[in-house]
C-alpha cells in the first residue's frame, strides 16, 4: 500500500475542488477501475461504497439498478473475484 504525502494529499484536494459533479464521478469511475485492475480490494470497495452513498433514489429505477449493481461487485470483491484478464 503507498502512502501520500500530506503536500500530495492537498494538491489532490485542490484540483478535485474545482471539478463538477460530472467530472468527480468520472473520477472515481476512472479510480475503481483502476483499483479492480490492481485487484485492490480495499480501495475497489470504497470507490464501490461511495457510489452507493451517492445514489439519488428519489430519481427512479435506473439508482436501484446501480445500488443492485454496486452490491454485486462489492460481494465479488470481497470474495476476492476480479474478471479483468
């Protein structure tokens, strides 16, 4: 696991800051992506849960389709179960 530097961490936070909401959510994709390729189940599951905290149910079925999806991956994860060749 590599820890950052507490400069790294404030750059990090700063160039989010700036982002839309369109733009974060590319970026945490972007990082669970990532996170599965590395078979990083720590970081893959708190991607995954942010996801899930960031649902709006009051927008139909399309957020319950993704809590459902979001669930599933998080089980696979935990069992330790990544599909990426």
């Amino acid at each position: 696991m590599t820890r950052t530097s507490p400069e790294l961490r404030i750059y990090r936070e700063q160039e989010l800051s700036g982002k839309t909401p369109e733009e974060l959510l590319l970026f945490v994709l972007d990082t669970g992506v990532r996170a599965a390729r590395r078979r990083d189940r720590r970081l893959l599951t708190g991607v995954l849960t942010e996801l899930m905290g960031g649902l709006d149910f009051t927008r139909g079925e399309i957020p319950l389709g993704l809590l459902a999806l979001y669930d599933y991956a998080v089980r696979e994860t935990r069992e330790n179960r990544f599909a990426f060749p």
